[in-house]
C-alpha cells in the first residue's frame, strides 16, 4: 500500500462517528415470576427462561456528518439500536464505539423529573447531556424561546402535554451542541407548526453534525437521510441509499398486507409493447421561448420492462403525459394543461379496480397525487379479461424546481381501506425539470390570478 492510500485508509477510518459490530440484545423471558428467583438460586446449572433476541447480528458504520434513517415495524429492534448507540443499553454481544457527545430522544419525559419545573428540568437534563451550568446559563434565553411554552416553564412537568414535553426535550437537546443527534419517533406527538420548526433545524444541523432517525413516514426519511437501515425482527434487511432502501421496506409493507401473493416484475410485461406507436409531440414547438423563466420539463418514455411488483392479475401497459387531445407529450411546460394517463390490462375479472399516482421529488417525498376510487365510488366497472382500461388524470402541470421527478402508478383492486395490489411501479415516469426561477414552495402552483390593486 503506497503512502497516499494508507493516508485515505487512515482519514476514511478517523471520519467513522459510529461503529457497531455484530450487535445483539438479548432478554430472558420468565414465564412465572418464581422462575426469575430459581434462577438466581440455580444460576447457569438450569435455565428457567427463554432467551428473546431483539437485536442480532446488526453491522453499522457511520461517518461524520452522516444522516442515518432507521426504518422497519414497531418490534424490529429499532429502539433497541438507538439505545446501544446512545449508551443506555448495553449489547449482549457485540461491540459499539461512538466518538464525540450524544443528544438522544428517544422517549417521552426520559431525563426529566415530573415534579421538577420546565425551567428546572432544563438545568437537570441538559447536565445529563453534559453541560455546566454556567453553560445552561448561557443559554437558557435561547432554549425557552425555541420550546415556547410561555408561563408553563415554571410550572411541573407532570401537568404538561405530551406535546410540550417534547418540546422542552427537543429545545434542550438542539441547544447542547452534540456531535450526533438521536431522534426516536418523538415528533409523532407534536403540533404541526412546532414538528416543521424541528425539521428546520435537523436540515440545518445535517450540515454540521450526525443524525439518527428513526421515523415511520418513508417520505421524511427519504428527504432528510442519507442513508438509510431496514431492521425486521431484529435483523437487518437493507442497508445502503435511502431511497433504494425505502423502497424496498414499502414493497414488503404492501406485500404483508396482500399475504405474500405479491410478484414482482423484472422483465418485460408480457403482451405489452415495446415502443410507443403514436408519434411523440414536442409541446415546446407551440411556445415561443422569449424569457428564461419558462419551466421546461422533459418526459422521458416510459418502459414496460422497468421493474415492478404485485399480483399482475392486472398490470399497466402504457404510462403517458398527453395534451387535451391525446397526443402524447416529449415535453410540458409548467403551467399548461396534461392529462397522465394509465394503460391497463387483466388476465382475471379484477372487480372493483383503482388506478393511482403520486408524483414524488428525488428524495422520495410525495408532491401530490390521486385516484380514481372516489370518481367510481357506487358506479364500479368490472375490469374483464382482455379487454383493456386507461385512467385518465387531468391536471394543470405545476412549475417544479430544475431537477429528476418521478410518477408513482398503482393498480389495485377493492376500495380505499381494503384493497390488493395488482401492479406497482416506483418510477413509471420520469420528469426531468429545467427552470431558472421559479415560486415558492416544493412546488409552484399556476395562478389563475394575482392582483395588487386599491380598495374603494
């Protein structure tokens, strides 16, 4: 190894924050209390328990500056991870090194004492996080101001919301200047206006620090993480990309819930054609291109042998964004009138089928979508053998931020609670958006009107 390499080995190696290496928790389950005491009485001449392993055999590696999503059923072990990593749980086997100070939420209340005040659980769990109180001091101005709960910081904690707890337990922890942020599902319990507030402060704290984050909304994991850990049933089942690994969990979320009658497609769907017969239309030719403002975005074909999943009883053919008239679009331009349309197809009576999109941003967030369930609700139409359906969805394109967005198609058949998945494509179309300036927002709504005038 030449001294270059070695030095890369050595930089890669002193940039690891987080290591764990064949982790494993295990529990002893007694199934009568009787039986814990003959244990302590037997010792390891009998066994007067059953061994549950929640965590095992769970290799990680986390590199500075690193965002960690940490996904997977309630009883994956997910918890039990983030507690190893944050130092309250010691593994039973296996060994985990972390560098530099943990701030860690994972359970409501934890580190705070229900008859202290707010005010003085801040002192109390920002020393257990490892500041002084000449720090705290420093600081506590900006920690009230960030949880704002107004006259309730001198009241108990006993009598506040779960709601204001977190709010205290995150404003304390965003203010402790930690290397590496642990966040366990804590802001399911807060108000809309507070979680979007964190959210704030996670994406600003990526560009400094180490997060952790364990969330059931696949859409937040995919936007906020770099990478991202599939845990089920204490083993891990994916581990790499975020978005590559969400959507490996979702598939299997929907795949449980069908009773394991998904297939998934990986060549091309049979009796679906190969390319497009109608002519592609460049919309752009109708425009004149005066101004750089114009939000131009390519749509590229879609491929029927792009991968896929379900029970393909019914499966699409064709993805498509037309004009009014039918003509399929190379090009829209944001602002104007598309309608997507859905080819489908069956091999079965498919009874009460739903068609169904979402358009997503790179990261995987959903920016909007629809079906057609509420349209046919009371007036369903069988979908017969053979003989072939299309959904159509009529919409006015949105202005979209320069960058790759993808079309999420589903085919299901039942109704909105109770339904099976026939056929599910990630992305069924990709739409690849140029645009120099463009509204505020994810996204850039057409506006029928705006307006700046005096009132009489």
């Amino acid at each position: 190894m030449s001294y270059e390499e070695g030095a890369a080995v050595a930089a890669g190696a002193a940039d690891v924050i987080i290591r764990g290496q064949s982790l494993g928790k295990c529990y002893h389950i007694y199934d009568r209390p009787s039986h814990r005491l003959l244990q302590g009485l037997w010792g390891g001449k009998r066994r007067f328990y059953r061994e549950f392993w929640a965590l095992r055999g769970v290799d990680l590696t986390v590199r500075r500056g690193e965002t960690l999503g940490i996904i997977g059923r309630n009883g994956s072990g997910k918890s039990t991870l983030l507690q190893m990593i944050a130092g309250t749980l010691a593994p039973t086997e296996g060994v985990i090194q972390v560098e530099g100070r943990v701030a860690a939420l994972l359970e409501l209340g934890s580190g705070f004492n229900p008859e202290f005040t707010g005010r003085e659980n801040v002192y109390l769990n920002a020393a257990i996080l490892g500041l002084s109180t000449a720090d705290v001091d420093r600081r506590i101005e900006r920690i009230l101001a960030f949880a704002d709960i107004g006259a309730f910081i001198d009241q108990p904690i006993r009598s506040y919301s779960s709601g204001m707890v977190m709010r205290l337990a995150f404003s304390v922890m965003a203010h402790v200047d930690a290397d590496v942020l642990i966040i366990d599902e804590a802001l399911a319990v807060g108000d809309a206006f507070f979680t979007q507030k964190c959210m704030r402060f996670l994406r600003e704290f990526k560009e400094r620090g180490t997060l952790l984050f364990v969330s059931h909304d696949d859409a937040a994991v995919s936007a906020l993480c770099d990478s991202a850990l599939w845990l089920d049933d204490g083993v891990v089942r994916a581990y790499g990309e975020a978005k590559g690994v969400v959507h490996k969990y979702l598939e299997s979320v929907i795949s449980a819930r069908q009773d394991g009658a998904m297939r998934t497609t990986e060549a091309e769907t049979p009796g679906a054609p190969r390319t497009r017969q109608r002519p592609l239309y460049d919309a752009r030719r109708d425009w004149i291109n005066a101004s750089n403002l114009r939000n131009d975005v390519e749509v590229i074909p879609f491929d029927p042998a792009v991968p896929g999943f379900g029970e393909l009883r019914a499966r699409m053919t064709d993805v498509s964004l037309t004009d009014a008239a039918g003509n399929p679009l190379s090009w829209v331009v944001g602002g104007e009138s598309v309608v997507l349309e859905v080819s489908i197809v069956s091999d079965d009576v498919i009874r009460r089928p739903i068609v169904g999109f979402y358009l997503k941003d790179r990261l995987g967030q959903q920016l909007f979508g629809d079906n057609t369930y509420l349209t046919t609700f009371g007036n369903e139409r069988p979908m017969q053998p053979g003989r072939p359906m299309r959904a159509r969805f009529e919409f006015e394109m949105p202005r979209l931020r320069s960058g790759d967005y993808f079309v999420t198609i589903g085919i299901a058949d039942g109704d909105k609670e109770d339904h099976v998945i026939q056929h599910w494509i990630h992305e069924a179309l990709t739409l690849r958006s140029d645009c120099v300036e463009w509204a505020a927002g994810l996204i850039g709504l057409p506006m029928t009107g705006i307006h700046l005038e005096e009132v009489k």
